[in-house]
C-alpha cells in the first residue's frame, strides 16, 4: 500500500509577503491605465453625442429645404428631440439622461450645420481657444476641446 505524504506545511510569511508585492505593482500599473482608457471613452462619447446631433440637423434640414421653408440658423437640442429627429442620449459623466434644453444647440448656415454647443451636466463643448462660450465647428471638434462647467 503507498502511503501518500502531505504536505501540510502551506505558504511561508515571505512567499506570502512576496505575492502582494507582486499584486500590488501589477495593481499600481493597471489601474492608472484602465482609469485613462474609461476618461478617454467618456470623452469619446460626449464628442459622439455632438456628432448624433449634427446627424439630426442634418434631417432637419433636408426636410425644411424640401418643404420650402429653409433651415433656421440655430437649431436646439430640445427641438430635435421634440421634432423626432434625434432621441436623448446619455451623458457620458453620469450615465444618466442628458435632459433636453435649449442650452445644447447646432449652427446653421447656409443650410449646411457648420457648429454645435453642447452642454452636458459637468463638462461642455462649447468653448473657443479664448475661453468664451461659442459653438465649436464640426471641422475642429475633437475631444481636447471639452472643458468643465
């Protein structure tokens, strides 16, 4: 008959010490990282949402030309969403619904949307390289233009 031996004696204070050194340099690197990579997607999304409401400018104002009317100069947030050209999306900071206002708004000109001003309940797009509170152009928007409120 084999007799099995066990060994019963588990981890040492040091091997044990050593693993959560270990975890925590693997931590101290992850988590900065992981941190960036969720602020970067949040910046992402709000620069999305100004692009979902030039998308919905723009149906707003192939319908206004073909109906004769031409487009307004300005068009808001608010009004898309009542119109039925855009549904409410959610605001990257609080994953919570950004609230239809007149505050968020596209620029028309000439029948073409050229700027959006887009609020959300920390941070907006929505200021110049000045600092004074002016709709930003398709052209220029990039996520290193968003600033808190």
């Amino acid at each position: 008959m084999l007799k099995t031996r066990l060994n019963n004696r588990g981890l040492t204070l040091m091997e044990l010490l050593a693993v959560i050194v270990i975890l925590g340099i693997i931590a101290a690197i992850a988590i900065p990282s992981v941190l960036k990579v969720i602020n970067d997607m949040r910046d992402r999304a709000f620069v999305a949402n100004a692009w979902n409401m030039k998308e919905a400018t723009d149906f707003y104002i192939k319908e206004a030309t073909t109906s004769g009317n031409g487009a307004k100069e300005r068009i808001t947030y608010l009004e898309l969403v009542e119109s039925g050209y855009l549904g409410t999306f959610s605001d990257p900071d609080t994953d919570e619904e950004l609230t239809p206002s007149e505050n968020s708004y596209v620029t028309i000109q000439n029948n073409v949307a050229i700027a959006v001003c887009l609020k959300g309940s920390e941070r907006k797009l929505c200021t110049d390289e000045n600092g004074a509170e002016q709709a930003i152009q398709y052209k220029d928007l990039t996520p290193t233009q968003i600033v808190s409120n």
